[in-house]
C-alpha cells in the first residue's frame, strides 16, 4: 500500500492506519516536495482516505495489498505544475511536455461540418497524461475459461480475411470489459451469454463508428435496430435478417429472455433498444454540421454509452433485483451518472486517436476544444478533460461512501452486494481502454508506455516517455500559452 503525504503528517498518518485492523503492514513514502499549504489541505482530505479505507474491507471487500491512499495533489490538481509521479500504482499528475498542439482557433470562426477537420489537422502529438482509478482491478476467475467459449464462436460470424485481422480481434479482447467489471459474479452461464452481448454491442458501434460505412447511414443501423427489438419484444419470427451478426446476437437474445426473470428482461430489453436506437443520433450528428456544445454532448453522450443497460447487466450477473423504488431515488441517479460519465470520458480520451483516424471528432476533447471559445488549444483542452474526469470519480467516492452508509443499504441486501461491485465498472473499464487493441492497434505502446507524448499516427498507439523533471516546465509553457 503507498500512501502521499508530506513529512509533516507521516508520523501521524502512520498511527491511524495501523489504527485500521485488517491492515497487518504497510510502505508509506513521502513527498518532502509539497509546500505548507499543500500539507494542511492533504491533512484535511486524509479523513476521507482513512474513512473510505475503513470502509473497503466491510462493504467493498478491498484486500490490504489493494488499498493505498493518495495525494489529494495526485489525484485532483490537475494544474498545480508539480511534476513527478507516486510509487507502485498511485495516480500520477498532469504534467505536461511539449507539444506540437494546434493554435487556439479564431473565437469568431464559426465551426461548421466542413472546417472540423481543418481546425484539428494540426494535431501530430499530444501530452496524455496517465490516468488511474482509485479502485483496485479485478478478473472474473473464469476469463481464461470463457475466453476459449468465445474465441470460436466470435471468428465464426465475424469472419477476418486476413491473419491480422483475427489478431486484431482476439487482442481486442471485447468480451474481457465483462469480466473486469463484474468480477464476482458466481453465474458462469449468464457472465458468458453477457461476454457475447457486449462481444456484439462494441461490434456493432465499431461499425457505427466507421463514418465511410454504418456509421454515415442511419437507414441502415435503424434496420438492425427494428430488428433486434423484436427479438427483444419476443415479437420475431426465428426469421432473421439474412446477415450472420444479426443471427448471432439474434441467438443470445433468445437465450437471455429464457433466463432472466421478467422485470430483469423488461429493464433490459427497454434499455438496450433505448441505447441502440441512440447510435442513429450518433449516426445523424456525424452527417449534420457544426460541434455539439458541452452540456448537449455530455447529455447525448449519456444516451449513447449504455450505462443503464450495463448496471442492469450487473444485478443480472450477480444475481440481485434492485426495486424500482431504490433506482428512482436522487442519489442512486446521481451515482449512476457520475460512474456512467467516468467511464464515458476516460474512453473519450483514451480511444482519442483511434477516433481522430475514423473521422470521427464527436467526442469530448475536440467538444471541449472547440467550444472553448479561443480560451485553450488542444494541449489545454485535454487536461481541461482530465480534470472533469477526476471531478468526476470524486464525485463517484462522495455519493457511494454516502449511500453505503445510509440506514437504506443497511436493510437491502441486494443493494450491498450491488454496491460491492460497482467500483469495479470504473476501474475495469478504465484498465480495458488502456489493454484492448480495440482503442491501441497492433504492437501499440500502451501496455508498457500510458503516460509521454502521444503521436498521432494513424495505424497504432505510441505514446513516447517523458523525463519527470522535463513535465513542470512543459506545464507551465503549455498552461501560459
């Protein structure tokens, strides 16, 4: 465990955790580096690290080699221009290097469908800072034994042409997001009916994605879509589409609607034809001109993620129902989003190359780029994006630490065992957006290399290290810029 603190409060911050009973030993390190003012606002968060601490073994089961605290400055200050990183797998800063960002575009140039593309052309390498969740990643004990399932039946109806193609596919590792996100699931049969349901549903956003194909035509997407909702409605006729990924997913449906109980079915169904109806929006905003602004990007971005169908797919595997009345309820909402627009940021920024390639700029570094009124160049407006993004599970860590404590989660069982796993959505999908070669291509540099300069070639992932003493300058050039 490592834990960020200035030497001030080492000795204090010592006894308390070894305060904490099932925390046996621990390696703590300090950063000496932090100013006075830094120490006294650490001191003033670090209740909130010891309480959730207190809190992983009870209600999140967290192992002692699992948990760690962190630097309030680590993780939230995404502009202090403090360079360095934390040891083992703490959150590193946002400092930056230099760049070949674009300039920061005419405030007056109106942004249309025809100038997007002019208006990013300048990108050829960025400063990605790494990102890290503050909840430990975990494996579905089965994943070796589900992914042989899946292999096969996947190179059935996908069907590469080429050798890298099927490589492409395997090391994109679609159906692994499900097991990292409910790793303690106790059904086999249903974790693997859902590794086929999302094997499918990136699939087929894959090709929504692709602005020369699927994703130019909504026609086409509101076809498959009709479809599938008849499966969904049990309303088909066995007669499916003449298409092998519609027999496919087709089949799964089927067999999902025979195991799930009727309001589970119900949620599903509703939530699954509400997001795939929501790729023809993706499909009609890549046709129609001009940037979506922030807050109707984040707002149609939360219709197009998914997330209600994918925390309806974790009371399915974990075997839990959620009443309606316990969904409905402000707090359970606000979680929802906080974790749904998390999950949906960190992949805005991570598969951000991958994006720029297809076409595609609807997403949130280009929005808030471009939106930002002349105020920022690119560089600025990815950690402008960091920033939200931490935000963002900070609010996750405020409303679950409220809710677990709540007298309402104390009588619901269920409740407690859904709110065990749900910090694993986060840190889950965060560790597949930096593994899949779905975002990364072949041999990219992202497994060993997250955090240096990001070269924005179109065929892989390669991000170039930076020397950390190099970061605190590159910051403040890029920040004053």
């Amino acid at each position: 465990m490592d834990c960020l603190y200035n030497q001030a409060h080492l000795v204090r911050l010592s006894s308390e955790i070894k305060s904490i009973p099932y925390l046996k030993s621990s390696r703590i390190t300090y950063d000496a580096g932090l100013s006075k003012y830094e120490g006294r606002v650490a001191l003033g968060i670090r209740v909130l690290n010891l309480t959730l601490a207190r809190l992983a073994q009870p209600i999140y089961g967290l192992p002692e080699s699992q948990v760690r605290f962190v630097s309030p400055f680590r993780m939230c200050d995404s502009y202090s221009g403090k360079g360095g990183s934390v040891t083992g797998q703490g959150v590193r800063t946002m400092a930056s290097t230099s760049t070949s960002s674009p300039p920061i575009h005419d405030s007056d140039q109106q942004i249309t469908g025809d100038n997007i593309a002019e208006l990013l052309g300048h990108i050829r390498q960025f400063y990605m800072p790494e990102l890290s969740s503050y909840f430990p990643v975990k494996c579905h004990p089965d994943y070796n034994e589900i992914s042989e399932q899946i292999k096969p039946w996947l190179l059935e109806w996908k069907r590469p042409r080429t050798d890298e193609e099927r490589e492409l596919l395997l090391q994109s590792n679609l159906h692994g997001v499900v097991c990292l996100t409910i790793p303690e699931s106790q059904h086999k049969y249903r974790i693997s009916l859902v590794c086929k349901l999302v094997t499918w549903i990136c699939s087929f956003d894959d090709a929504s994605d692709e602005t020369q194909q699927l994703g130019a035509d909504a026609k086409a997407v509101k076809q498959v879509n009709e479809h599938i909702k008849l499966v969904l409605q049990g309303r088909d006729t066995n007669n499916d589409l003449d298409r092998p990924e519609i027999k496919v997913i087709s089949s799964v449906l089927r067999e999902l609607r025979a195991d799930m109980s009727p309001t589970c079915h119900q949620r599903h169904a509703d939530t699954l034809i509400s997001g795939l109806f929501s790729f023809e929006e993706q499909a009609d905003v890549r046709q129609s001109s001009g940037m979506l602004d922030v807050p109707t990007y984040i707002s149609t971005r939360r219709r197009t993620f998914l997330f209600n169908h994918i925390r309806i797919m974790i009371e399915y595997c974990l075997g839990v129902e959620l009443d309606e009345e316990t969904l409905q309820m402000d707090c359970m909402q606000q979680l929802h989003d906080a974790a749904g627009d998390y999950i949906a940021w960190t992949n805005d920024l991570i598969s951000f190359r991958r994006e720029y390639f297809q076409g595609d700029y609807q997403n949130l570094p280009c929005v808030v780029y471009l939106n930002s009124g002349g105020q920022l160049d690119f560089q600025q407006a990815v950690y402008k994006v960091c920033e939200m993004i931490r935000a963002r599970e900070r609010d996750f860590i405020r409303i679950f630490h409220e809710i677990s404590l709540s007298d309402i989660t104390s009588r619901n069982p269920d409740l407690r065992i859904y709110l065990r796993n749900l910090p694993y959505v986060l840190s889950g999908h965060l560790h597949w957006y930096y593994t899949s070669a779905r975002f990364h291509g072949l041999g990219n540099s992202m497994g060993k290399v997250r955090e240096g300069m990001l070269q924005m070639i179109p065929e892989k992932t390669v991000v170039v290290p930076v020397e950390d003493h190099v970061k605190p300058k590159i910051k403040a050039e890029a920040l004053m810029s």
